[in-house]
C-alpha cells in the first residue's frame, strides 16, 4: 500500500450546500427554459414569471403577489426552490 507523500486535498461539501447548488443549477435552467430567464415575463397565458408559475400554484407556493411577475426575482428564487423541492414534475419540459 503507498503512502501519500502529499495527500491530496478534498474540498468537504456538506449536505446543504450540495443541494444548494443542485437548486441553482435547476433554478437556472428551468428560469431559462420557460422563460429566458426573464423574471417580468407575463404573456397573458396564465403563467408568470421566471419559472411560468400559474397565478393559484404561485399563491399556493406561498409567493406574496397575485402574480409571478410581480414578485422580486429573489422571491420568484425562493418559491421556486421551495415548490421544486416538493414537485420537480412541475417542469417536465425543463
């Protein structure tokens, strides 16, 4: 068995901070699919914002703003983690 003359160093991650950056990853792509990445997005179809959530799923989600769109982009974030942490079949086209 060798001995390492200089170990290598392995960056700790905890738990958290994995699922963190599992969180932005998705948060990103799926903002960028539904909407571009565009947190003022507001068509007309019934969906809003970065994520393109459904005025009642945002609300549910506890989001503070009838809409999406009207929400702070750290808000539209927060939600977004939130709900997709519960329901990451919410997106099945992101």
């Amino acid at each position: 068995m060798k001995a390492w003359i200089n170990p290598p160093v392995v960056e700790e991650t905890t738990i958290a901070e994995s699922e963190a950056t599992y969180y932005d990853a998705s948060a990103n792509s799926v903002a960028m699919c539904e909407s571009g990445g565009d947190y003022s997005t507001n068509t007309g179809n019934g969906y809003s914002g970065a994520y393109q959530f459904a005025d009642t799923t945002w609300q549910a989600a506890g989001g503070s703003t009838q809409s999406a769109y009207q929400a702070s982009a750290e808000e539209q974030d927060a939600v977004f983690q939130d709900w997709y942490a519960q329901h990451p079949e919410a997106w099945p086209n992101c």
